[in-house]
C-alpha cells in the first residue's frame, strides 16, 4: 500500500506495510522526527448538537476552540454517531461493530458489566497491534468488571482489559453513581477506611436522597435524579461512603484534561491512540466558575462553552509540545442534544432561538436525523487539508479506517466500513447507507434517503419533547431537498420506500 497525501504546507509520503506505517512529512515540527507515527486523538462530546457549534453556524454560542479545528480541518456534514444515546454509541465507535447486534448496548446503569469483552477485537487493540500506546480518559458508560463490582478492590474487566493501556474514566455518566474517577482498575483517591457502596435497586441507611431532602440541592430534577446527592446534586442509583474519592462537577474538566496531558506528556517519542471523553453538555450542567453564566443560555450554553475550553486546552497542548502537526484529532458528538434531560437547569427557559440540533429533526434518543448526524471533524495539519466534506462516514467507521491507517487488515467481518480516504480529504465519498438506532429502535440512511419504518410509542418524549420519530406511518425523507424532515414522501415514492425498507431489512433481518 503506497498513497501520497499533499496540502499547501507539506506532502506527506504513507507506506504502509502490516505491523508498521512509514510516515514522513516536509513540514518544520516534523523534520526532526521523520519516521514517527502519527498519533490519534477522538475527542467525543456528550449530547453536543449538529447545531452547537459556531463552526456548524450557531449564531447564538460561539466555540471558537472547536472553530479552530474546524479552520484548520475537515469539517464533515454527514458525521454520524451510530446511535441516539451513549452507550451504544461507544460501543460503535470502540469495537466497529453495529449496537443493535448486541442486546446489552443499551444505556447502562454505573454498575453494569462491561458489555464488550476482552476476547473482542477493538479500536485501541488494533492501535495497540501497530506499536501505539493507549488511552482513555473521560466518560466511559461500557460496564466495567463482570457482574457485581467491588468498587474497594481491583476493577476488572474494564478499559485496560479491552485494549487501553492507561485510564482514567467516569464509570457510566456525571448524573449516575458511583461519583468517583477509576484510574486504571482502581477508584481514584479512595481511603480504605470509608468504602464505597453502590446499589441501584435500594438506598442505604442514612443517606439522604433528593426525592425526601430537596433543600439539599442545588440543582434540582425535573424527572428523575431523584436519588443519591453527591455534590448538592441528586443522582440517579444510591451510593454510600468513599467522601475522599467523590468528584465535585465544577472541576471535572480540569480533572480529566489534567490526565490527558499527563497521558500525553509520558509517551516521549512513542505514537498515541487516546480517547478522550468529555463529559458535557450532558446533565447535570454544572461547569467551572470559569463558564458559570456566561454563555446567556444557561447551564447548557455554559457547559458547551467548557467542552470548548477542554478542546483549546489540549491542542495548545499539542502546540507546545510540537506534537499538532504529527497527530490526528478528531471531533465528534456521541449522539444528538437534549435540551431538559433530567434538571431544572433554564435549558428551556435560556434557549430563545438557539436550535441545538441545527436545521436537523429531533436530538437525542430520536430515530430523526438530529438523534445522530452530529459534528464531526478531522483535523490532521501534516497531511489534511482544510475544507469541508460531505462523504457520510459514522464512527463506528474508525476501526477499519485505522485499519489502514496503520497498515493492518480492514477486512475484518465488522459493520465498520474503510472510510480513511474520506477521514483524510483524498475522496468525498463515505459510505452509502448506514442503520441507525434510538432506544432500541432502528432506521435506515441510504444516500440522501432516510428511511423509518413504522412505530408504535408517542411521538414526542414527554420528558424531554424531543421529536422521537415514532408513527404508525412509514416515512421517507430525502435529505438533500429537505434536511429537516418535514416532508414524508412514503406515499408519492412508494417504489424508493420499498427499495429502502427491502435493504434494510436485508441488514438487520439476524439482529
Ligand atoms: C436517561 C436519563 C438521562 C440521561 C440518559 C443517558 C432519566 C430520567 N434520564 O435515562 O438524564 O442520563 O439516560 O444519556 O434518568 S446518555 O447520553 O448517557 O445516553
Ligand atoms: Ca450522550
């Protein structure tokens, strides 16, 4: 395999053979290191809209930092999350695989398995197989351990087992228990002497809980998160002891793009493959005093402007250690916006003419386009030239592309397809269809064709009115004239609906 890759500030040469890539570029920051590898970085927001960002045309927030990968980078307009929600989501991205095939990839609670197991073959695996060192840091929600954790001892299966050489994870969400960091197989800063407890069926004696103490909180539910308080916040499940280990929101970005640039600094001159999860503008919205009120829309504004912080601070990071050059950043969203996901935070209230999910239909846990076309960036400045893309690639794309990359099989049965040459600007075309799932539910992408099938259940969230997409008719969309949805043409296409509905239930016939 031979490719040249050219852009206006260096031509990089790529011969890559199994087990090794060559990679040598003409620019300044990499004459001194001709032959390292480039390192990988997926950066993946949490509930980050197709509209969130200023580089996607939010008029309303500005996110000059992801702006600045977007200048310099490749913006895709049909990036997608394989799903509507985050665990099925990760699962995409971290094994290739579709979500829907495994009926455990469904929003898990802070105390669940992890649902890919060490036998699989994943994303940081294969970057471990090409001399990579690895890393994740930030939101996890795959399970951890096997069936009921010791959150006191060693915590097993969890990052390290699947492929990551070093950790530092959230276990599930910021608004589930446990609330505490897990380095590697161990909680984070716990004293033996108060042990953590963790139950997602009852509560433990003495503690209170938000539905029974609300002057407790400083932030309060609107449905649910009704349960432990950690923080003046109630969580959903119970938990009990480990004071010294709990995380306290406001400093979490801090927390986690501290361990970022530690994973960083400690690999020298060896090539990286980190993941990096952050953890907002999921709920509850409660970022440093830093952003506390200034974005004008709320907690969730505010939140997005720190996710933006987080972006700025790792690539001045990668700036100064002469390291932006030689590594591929990529920005993305694990699925769609929320706007009330739980807290009475004025996300409603502050939203004015903000449209989280941009001029796409429904957001989050919807079978509409906004559940999982979110932004989606490549940034690579030795070798990918700057613009815009409208190839449709998903993230669970990564594992075949990298396949590649790193000049290893792609032909490894997995739903990932090899979307590297429209990852890095040498073609504009992605893949041609793509099943996408929302809470169990699936729809299909074909080209500019959105397909959803019939469904019994509200149209509407009652919780979080998002336009869910359910209808007892079927509906087809072409994106291309009508992005927003709002036209079903099942009844005057009727032979591209069949089309549509014949080909996918092809694909998802063995679920
Ligand atoms: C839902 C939560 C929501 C959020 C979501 C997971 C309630 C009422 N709602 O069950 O707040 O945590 O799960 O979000 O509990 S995700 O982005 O991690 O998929
Ligand atoms: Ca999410």
């Amino acid at each position: 395999m031979l490719s040249i890759l050219k852009n206006a500030g260096s031509t990089c040469l790529i011969g890559s053979a199994i087990g090794g890539i060559l990679i040598s570029c003409g620019s300044n920051a990499q004459k001194n290191k001709p032959n390292r590898k480039p390192n990988v970085i997926v950066v993946l927001a949490d509930d980050l809209g197709y509209g969130d960002v200023s580089g996607y045309g939010a008029k309303a927030i500005r996110t000059p930092n992801i702006d600045r990968l977007i200048d310099q980078g490749l913006r895709f307009t049909c990036g997608y999350a394989s799903s509507a929600t985050s665990t099925p989501s990760r699962y995409a991205l971290m094994t290739g695989l579709y979500p829907w095939r495994n009926k455990n990839a469904r929003i898990l609670p802070g105390d669940a398995p992890l649902i890919i197991t060490p036998d699989m073959e994943t994303l940081p695996r294969l970057f471990q197989k090409a001399g990579y060192v690895t890393g994740a840091v930030g939101k996890w929600h795959l399970g951890l351990g096997t069936g009921s954790i010791d959150w006191n001892g060693h915590i097993a299966p969890g990052p390290r087992e699947i492929g990551y050489d070093y950790s530092y994870i959230m276990a599930a969400t910021n608004d589930r228990v446990p609330c505490v960091y897990v380095e590697n197989n161990h909680v984070d800063n716990l004293d033996g002497n108060d042990p953590i407890k963790v139950s997602y069926v009852q509560n433990f004696e003495g503690e209170p809980t938000g539905k029974d103490n609300p002057g407790l909180l400083k932030m309060h539910p609107s449905h649910g998160h009704d349960q432990s308080i950690v923080n003046g916040v109630s969580r959903i499940g119970f938990m009990h002891g480990g004071k010294s280990a709990l995380w306290v929101d406001e400093t979490m970005a801090e927390v986690f793009s501290s361990r970022v640039k530690s994973f960083i600094d400690k690999q020298g001159d060896q090539p990286f493959f980190l993941y990096y999860g952050l953890h907002q503008p999921h709920v509850p919205r409660i970022p440093s005093e830093n952003f506390a009120g200034e974005s004008g829309l709320g907690p969730r504004g505010d939140a997005i402007l720190e996710a933006d912080w987080c972006v700025g601070e790792l690539l001045d990071y990668l700036e100064a250690k002469g390291l932006i050059e030689n590594t591929v950043i990529i920005f993305t969203s694990d699925n769609g916006p929320v706007v009330d996901d739980g807290y009475k935070d004025d996300a409603v209230e502050k939203l004015g003419d903000h449209k989280p999910a941009g001029t796409l239909r429904g957001g989050k846990y919807s079978l509409f386009d906004g559940g999982t076309r979110v932004p989606f960036v490549v940034q690579w400045r030795g070798a990918v030239t700057p613009g815009v893309s409208d190839a449709m690639v998903c993230q669970m794309d990564f594992y075949n592309s990298f396949a590649r990359f790193t000049g290893q099989n792609t032909d490894s049965g997995k739903d990932s397809q090899d979307v590297l040459d429209a990852f890095l600007g040498k073609s504009g075309t992605g893949r041609t269809e793509l099943v996408q799932e929302a809470q169990g539910k699936l729809a299909y992408r074909q080209d500019e064709w959105a397909y959803i099938p019939s469904y019994e259940g509200a149209a509407f969230s009652q919780w979080t009115n998002t336009d869910l997409g359910n209808s007892p008719e079927e509906q087809l969309y072409n994106l291309d004239s009508n992005i927003g949805e709002t036209e079903n043409l099942a009844k005057s296409n009727p032979s591209k609906l069949e089309e549509l509905k014949k080909r996918f239930e092809e694909i998802t016939r063995n679920r």
